[in-house]
C-alpha cells in the first residue's frame, strides 16, 4: 500500500473562524459558559489528582489552548491554577461575565429569581449586622462609650488645669504635667 502524506484537516484559519464562532456562541448563553468553565475545571483537577501523573502532567498541559478550545471567556478562578503561568489564551474582557443569560427562559426566569432571593437574604442580613452593632453599642458598658469617655477626660483636663492654676503654673509649663495628660489621653 503505497503511502501519501494527509492533507491537513482543517486550516489555521479554519480554526480560527470555528474558534470565533464558539465564543460567541458562549456570549449568547450562559448555560455554554458555565458548562465550558465546570469541564475546564474537570479537566485540570483530573490532570492534577491523577495517578499517573508521569502521564498526565498538568505542567506541559497547554492550559490556555484547552481554555481557548472549550471557548472559555475568562479563566475560572481555581487554586490549581496558582503558581501557573497560562499561555495562549486572551480573556474576553468585552464580555460582561454577569450580563450574560440563558437562552432558555424558564432557566433565566428561575435565575432572576434566585438572584432576587438572593440579594434580599444579604439585604436582610446586613440589616441584622447593623441592628446587632447597634445593640452592641447600647450594652457597652459606661466606661467603653465614646461620649462618656470623652465628657471624662474632659473632667479630667478640667482638673488637671485647675491643679496648674492653683500652683501658679502656667499651661505649657512643668515636663511632669504634659506626661500626666499624656498618660490621662493614653488611657482613654
């Protein structure tokens, strides 16, 4: 059997158009985007926790060329990724990650949904935070308020004046007085 090279099978620009065309499939759907994500996920844990990593080697894996095959927009941020340098590959950054929906309606209806139960549980717990700081405030003991603290040292310095007056010092005289209120405003 007489053997003949192959002709390729498809051409770099080939690869290109079909590329352009996967991501923008992923623009239009957020259901592709996250199904490309979870596989590229998949796929650099399998490398990373498999036995046979003489085999498989994450290292010589070109990750960026399987994020751009799988028409990822951005990378996923995962720790198995840390310490890698990723070649070969360009993050979509006209691409609003957050804007992007599901073609199917009743997915993107449920998604809304989820996202405005969402957003009203943080709301709600933010709330909580506050009312908890503001009880934490009101059960502050007198000595730990702000505004008692504060009418205190005023008390203080009022006294320590006072001192100064009666022995015929002046304000900014005598070392031994400024660390007095210097130790008074430490405290408190």
């Amino acid at each position: 059997v007489p053997m003949s090279e192959a002709p390729p099978a498809a051409s770099e620009e080939a690869a290109r158009e079909l590329q352009a065309e996967v991501r923008e499939a992923v623009r239009g759907d957020l259901e592709l985007h996250q199904a490309g994500q979870k596989a590229f996920v998949s796929l650099v844990r399998a490398y990373r926790e498999h036995h046979c990593n003489y085999i498989f080697q994450l290292e010589k894996l070109s990750l960026g060329g399987v994020a751009f095959a799988m028409g990822l927009l951005r990378l996923p941020k995962m720790p198995e990724l840390s310490g890698f340098k990723v070649t070969h590959f360009s993050a979509d950054s006209s691409v609003d990650i957050s804007a992007l929906k599901f073609k199917d309606r009743a997915r993107e209806k449920a998604r809304r949904v989820r996202e405005e139960k969402q957003a009203a549980a943080e709301e709600d717990a933010r709330e909580e935070r506050g009312e908890q700081r503001v009880q934490r405030i009101k059960n502050l003991p007198w000595s730990h308020s702000n505004k008692k603290v504060a009418k205190k040292l005023k008390e203080e310095e009022r006294a320590v004046s006072k001192r100064k007056r009666r022995r015929g010092e002046e304000e900014d005289g005598g070392e031994g007085e400024d660390d007095f209120e210097d130790d008074l405003r430490k405290r408190h």
